[in-house]
C-alpha cells in the first residue's frame, strides 16, 4: 500500500514519472476541475450527462448501447455510495465534459466506463487512470482494475493481471469444443502477459516478481 500518488510516483522509473506528471500538469492547467463524486454527491445531472458520455464512447468504438439510461439513473438510486464518478466540469459555464465511472469494492476499485464530450489533452489519462490510483490509495484499497485491454495502461502503472470469469455451457459437445480451445488460447495469454510486464513495466521493481505472484514463473528480466 502507498501513503500517496507521490509514493506510488516513486516507485516508477523516471522516464515514466516524468511523464505522468507532465499528463496532470496538462489537466491542472486546462479551463477545467476534476471533481470525484460519491452517494449524494451524484446527482441526476451527473448521470445525465454521464449517460451522453457513454453513449459517444459507443459510437467512436463502433459498439452498441447496452446500458440505458435508466440504468444508471437505478445505479445511483440503490448503489449510490458504492459509485465513484470522476466528473471534469468546465470552469466558467460549468459544463461536465468528461466523466470516468468506479465501483467500490471492499479492497479494489472498479473502473468500468468513461466517456467525455470534449477534448483535452491527457485528461483520459486523469480521470480513469491517476484519479482512480489516488483514490485507491486515500481509502486505503490494495489494488485498482482499471478493465481489459489498454496497452497503454501499463506505462501509467497498470500491470497486466490474469483473471478470470465463469461460464456454463448446457451442450456438452459444444462445452467440450470451448474447453479444448480455452486451453489453446491460455498458452498465448500467459505468454503475452509475461512479455508485456516484462518490456513495458514502469516499474523499479523487477516485473518478473508480479508475474510470479500469478504462478507465472519467467527468468529474471533484464
């Protein structure tokens, strides 16, 4: 656990703390505040907006709309205080432009979605990536996930991290086929995700010890 993103900071090489700092520098100096927003601290307005955010996100991506506005609007009805929506609010008019959304967990937080509007430099980078981190470590959470892919995330202090989800497949020639084939492809996830931490770790720490905690055994990376 860090005491704050100035200890998180340290334990990167460098190069890559340099520019983090440089990305929220660019933020600090826009015409525009970061705000993290919990419980009632999220209001209707917020969820509006946010849902606008969404929905631009899907189109750039080329993805459907799964969640509706309705959706979220329940979210911050019944699990209000285990939300928390990273919202950059234009100084001046006021207008939220971007927002990143978490869910609190009991010893990691969650980054599910984002989405703006507008665009600012590195501010994608702020809301999802460094806020997310700065906030883990004030409610003194072990880990933040920030979601698949992104190998942009791993320079930002993001190391790719096996997980899993469950499954259940009532045919059992076609559960049978999905198993022989997910034990193909496993070979090729635990090869990438050794070769990713090991050449794009920001860490000072050798990345070969994060693999090991996974039972990712590799040699010592140079």
């Amino acid at each position: 656990k860090f005491e704050s993103f100035d200890d998180f900071l340290a334990e990167l090489r460098q190069g890559k703390r340099k520019n983090i700092r440089q990305e929220r520098k660019k933020v600090q100096k826009a015409n525009i505040v970061v705000k993290r927003l919990c419980g009632k601290d999220i209001e209707k307005k917020h969820w509006d907006a946010f849902y606008d955010f969404y929905l631009n996100t899907v189109d750039q991506k080329w993805g459907q709309a799964y969640l509706t506005k309705n959706f979220f609007y329940m979210l911050g009805e019944r699990m209000a205080d285990q939300v928390l929506l990273v919202a950059a609010e234009e100084i001046g008019t006021g207008e939220l432009v971007a927002g990143a959304l978490n869910l609190i967990g009991r010893d990691c937080l969650y980054g599910r979605n984002w989405g703006c509007i507008k665009q600012y430099d590195s501010l994608h980078f702020e809301l999802c990536y460094y806020q997310a981190i700065e906030a883990a470590i004030e409610r003194g959470m072990n880990r933040v996930e920030a979601g698949a892919q992104g190998q942009h995330k791993i320079s930002r202090g993001y190391l790719p991290t096996l997980t899993y989800s469950s499954h259940y497949l009532r045919d059992a020639k076609f559960r049978e086929a999905v198993r022989a084939a997910m034990g193909e492809e496993q070979q090729q996830i635990l090869y990438t995700t050794a070769m990713l931490a090991l050449q794009e770790s920001p860490f000072k720490e050798d990345p070969s010890l994060h693999l090991a905690k996974q039972g990712i055994m590799v040699g010592r990376a140079e």
